[in-house]
C-alpha cells in the first residue's frame, strides 16, 4: 500500500507542515515538562532541574548554526529537505531509546547531554522543514501554513507533556519514552516518507571543502547579522529586547513543575494544568494579535507582558503569608502539608499568568519582524529568534539556583524586577518603513515558550 504525498495538493500540504511542526512539540513537551516533573518526584533539586531544563533551550538558540549544513550538504535522492527531516527524526527516536534505560537521578549529566543532543536534532530538523516549506508552500498558502504549523507545535507540546502524564498512572513513567518515540514515528512513516519534494534549481557547484563552505556560510551570516543590527536604531535595541526576559517567565519554566510536585499534585493533575495552560497560552495568542492590530503592537506588548507579573507576584505574596519558603524534600520528615488556599492560588495564578503570556508571545514575534530589515530578513530574524531562547535558557538557569538559596517567594519576586526591564526597549523599537513579510514558520515557538 502506497501512502499518499502530502505535498502534491493545498489540504496535504496543510496536513503535512501541521504533523511536521507536532514533532517538534512533542519531545519538548516531553523533557521540559514530562521528565521535569518525575525528576523532581525522583528527588532531584530546583537547581539541578534548572540546568536540566535550561539545557533543553540552547540547540534551540544556536539552530542558525545548523542551516549551512542543512544548505550545503544533501541529497537530492532523499529530497534536499526531506532527507535531513527523515534523518533527524530517526536520530530523534534513538538518542530517545538511548536514554530509556539510564538513570538520571544517579547519572543526571549523562542523561542531560543526551536530551540535549535530541534537541539539537530536533532543532536541525525545524530548520529543515522551514526551508521545506519555503520552497512548496506558495504565497498565498503561507498565511494558513502558519496557522497550521502554530496549531501543530502546541498540540505536540501538550501531547507529550500532559498527555504523558496523563498515561504515568497506568503506565509508569518509563514505558512513556516508547510511546514518544512511537509517536514521532508514526509521522515518519506516514508523512515523512511518502513525501515526494520538488526538486529545487540547481545548486553552484561547491569549490574545494564542503567543511570550508558551511564555514563560509556561518561567517557570512555573522556578517549579515552584524550588519542589519547596526542598520537601525529600532534593530540595533531589538538586540537587547530579545536577549531580555519578556515579562515574567518563572510560572511558565521549570520552577512551575517543581512547585507542582512540591504541593502534592500527582501526574494527573499536573498534566491538566500543563494542558490548560497551553489552551489558554494558544487561544490568547489569536486574541493578542487582534488587539496589536486594533490598538497597536507596541502599547499593547508594554501592558500584556507587565500584567504576567500580577500573577507572579500574588503566588510570591501567598507563599509568604503561607510560610512556604524554601523547597521541601519530598521525603522529609514531618513534612508540612499545603493549604487549599496556597494550591488553589498556585493553579489559578498558573493559568491567568498563561492569558497574558499568551497575549504577548505573538505580539512580540511580530514586533520583530517590524525591525527587521527586509534586505536581511532571514539572517536578522532568526538571530532574534535564537536570542529569545537564549534568555529562556539562562532564565531557567538563575531560577533553580535562586531557589534553592532564597526561596520562592524572592525568586518570583525577583523574576518579576528582571522581567519588566525589556519594557524600556520598547519606544525606541519604531518599526522600519519597510516591513518584512512574514515567511512559512516565522511566527512558530521554536521552544517551549515561558
């Protein structure tokens, strides 16, 4: 039985870039919330899981890297693209497998450095399937293509957190590594390979060592960034804004699935909360780009990313009142007991915080894109793409070490100062007088946002 090619009609293409984007969300659901969650269950400290987790962003903020090797070196057998997406999703599925058996509480960096190098391929990947979609999907399907893809890697986000989570109970956690890796190979089998990818135009020949190009290439982009950063003032202070925490961030990282353990919700509950948060994140995502539209992009960013830390600051309030300080070892002798108040403010503060995280993320996104110069749209973009996780990253960092030291209630508050320090950025971000126009993918998370 021969599957069909996706790609050969405008509702398979549709199909396919969502499916492709679901793979991406997946193993990023699974190890930033999923594996997070048992590790803190297992004993492991908010430190230990911030560094963990803060690991899980960097392929994502350094994926530029990736594209001269995706440019220079493929098969046109395997299709330029297709090839790449079929190997990264194979290596996927085996660093997966690899994983399986080891013991991260006894051998966290081990463990670390192979979730790390799952990410690097999935990262690989999504540079792929970017410029897959680049290539097949014509102008007047980008639009939706988009929507697709932002549908397909919130979905895949929550299938492989909350949806592991929900199966821990009758499963155990162990068992969830085959279903994720089952999961991603279902969309190989019946997407991937079934594809058949245009071929492109001829590529120039490469003149001497291809190891010599990729390297031409890096450098060349480094140059183009450096380049379209210093072409405006509005580009040069987007910099800044993306290496910035875009308001507050600790209710959407590592310190939320800490705390969740630590109040004595179970897997169940946990994956709830994950996959309310990413309804309610991917809902208001659609409601926050209507409202840049209607009152405009930069007064609408200022107050949406201000109001993620009334939240943030009311649970730090509560845990204070609460006298819930520092973390507790979940086997600790006479272990407190959480109150009713202090759960039922963790859940509620969860969720209003993920209304307005979801309002902005997109505003944000397309603000970028307001100071990015067309002439190196690709080059500028995808920097500021990458910064963005960086400043994920290094967020997850400080929050777990923070914690252990001072305790939540300073750590929230903490991240809430930090937070609201991109907001000064923003009346010297005027859009250029030429905006870029937003390409297949360009509006996706390429990481789990905060």
């Amino acid at each position: 039985m021969r599957f069909p090619d996706l790609l050969a009609t405008r509702p398979g293409r549709m199909a396919a870039f969502f499916f492709l984007y679901m793979t991406e969300g997946i193993p990023l659901g699974f190890t930033a919330t999923a594996i997070a969650t048992q590790m803190r269950r297992q004993g492991l400290g908010p430190a230990e899981i911030g560094a963990f987790v803060a690991s899980l962003y960097l392929p994502w903020a350094f994926k530029w890297a990736t594209g001269p090797f995706v440019d220079v070196i493929a098969s046109d057998r395997l299709g330029r693209r297709r090839g790449w997406i079929l190997i990264m999703q194979l290596l996927m599925v085996a660093t997966l497998l690899i994983a399986f058996p080891v013991d991260y509480v006894k051998n966290l960096q081990f463990f670390t450095v192979l979730i790390f190098i799952h990410n690097l391929f999935a990262a690989t990947m999504d540079v792929a399937i970017d410029a897959l979609a680049v290539n097949v999907l014509p102008e007047a399907e980008r639009g939706a293509a988009n929507g697709f893809m932002f549908g397909g890697a919130y979905i895949g986000q929550a299938v492989g957190g909350a949806g592991v989570l929900f199966l821990v109970p009758h499963l155990g956690f162990p068992p969830t590594f085959f279903v994720v890796a089952a999961t991603i190979l279902l969309v190989t089998v019946f997407v991937v390979l079934p594809l058949r990818e245009p071929p492109g135009p001829p590529r120039p020949a490469v003149i001497g060592s291809k190891l010599v190009a990729i390297g031409t290439e890096i450098g060349q982009f480094a140059k183009d960034a450096f380049s379209a950063f210093i072409g405006s003032r509005g580009a040069f202070v987007g910099l800044l804004f993306a290496l910035l925490p875009g308001g507050a961030y600790a209710l959407g990282l590592a310190l939320q699935s800490n705390l969740a353990v630590e109040l004595g919700l179970n897997d169940t509950q946990v994956g709830f909360i994950n996959l309310w948060s990413t309804v309610i994140s991917a809902v208001f995502c659609v409601a926050g780009g209507w409202l840049s539209d209607r009152f405009g992009r930069r007064i609408t960013l200022a107050w949406t990313m201000a109001a993620t830390v009334l939240p943030t600051l009311y649970l730090a309030y509560v845990m204070h009142q609460q006298h819930w300080i520092m973390p507790v070892p979940l086997d600790a002798a006479n272990r407190a007991v959480p109150s009713a108040v202090l759960v039922g403010t963790f859940w509620a503060t969860v969720l209003i915080y993920n209304v307005f995280q979801g309002l902005y993320y997109g505003i944000r996104t397309a603000l970028f894109m307001d100071v990015t110069t067309p002439r190196v749209a690709a080059t500028q973009f995808t920097a500021y793409m990458a910064l963005m996780n960086l400043a994920i990253s290094f967020s997850a960092q400080w929050q777990g070490w923070a914690v252990e030291r001072f305790g939540y209630p300073k750590t929230l508050a903490a991240d809430c100062v930090i937070g609201l320090v991109c907001l000064a950025c923003l009346p010297f971000m005027g859009a250029v007088k030429k905006r870029m126009d937003a390409g297949p993918g360009a509006a996706i998370p390429e990481a789990i946002a905060p």
